[in-house]
C-alpha cells in the first residue's frame, strides 16, 4: 500500500525553524524525484522544493530560497524540507509527493503555521 506519512509541522514565530519529515511506503523511493509542496488558504497548491532519486540535485522555488533546504535519504525512505527564517507567508499545509508529476495519493500533510 502506498502511503506518504508527513510530520513536523507546527506553530511557530516569524524567524523560527521547523524540519518536516515525510516517509514514503510501497513506492520505490530511490528511483523517485520526491517534491515538498504546499497549499496556503484559497491559494493552490504550489512546489516548494525538489530533490532527484540520488540526491545530487534539488531546486528550490525562489519565495524560499536561502531559507528552505530540501534533503533526503534513501535508505530510510524520507524526505526532509528545513524551513529557516520563517515568514508569515509560509503558512500552508504542507505536502510530499512525486516531481515532476504527481503520482501519488497525497498524503494528510503537516500544518505549519507563521505567527508574525
């Protein structure tokens, strides 16, 4: 059964950190390019970050450059996104799934929360 499993999410301050983690089952994991997305109230959903199957690449969308980093490993079936210096504006439910297409059932994600 596939199953993606998102966590660490929360409140935090503007300028605080949080590490979401997102473990993936039934997929083989380390032939995907995994993507952290997001979905802020009335807005659409939206790629945050991508990283390909062996890890050597990722792209980061510009809003969260220098402040997000998307990571992975492979042996563990997780994919990790460090959010630093957070902006009220990065409030979302966030979400893992596939990149560039989406393949997968999403997930229940993980509500972070900017409190400015």
């Amino acid at each position: 059964q596939v199953q993606l499993v998102e966590s660490g999410g929360g409140l935090v301050q503007a300028g605080g950190s949080l590490r979401l983690s997102c473990v993936a089952s039934g997929i083989s994991f380390r032939f995907n390019t995994m993507g952290w997305y997001r979905q802020a109230p009335g807005k659409q959903r939206e790629l945050v970050a991508s990283i390909v199957s062996g890890g050597g690449s990722t792209i980061h969308a510009d809003s969260v450059k220098g402040r997000f980093t998307i990571s992975r490993d492979n042996a563990k079936n997780t994919v990790w996104l460090q959010m630093s210096s957070l902006k009220s504006e990065d409030t979302a439910v966030y979400y893992c799934n596939t990149h560039p297409r989406v393949t997968l059932s999403w997930g229940q994600g993980t509500q972070v929360t900017v409190s400015s």
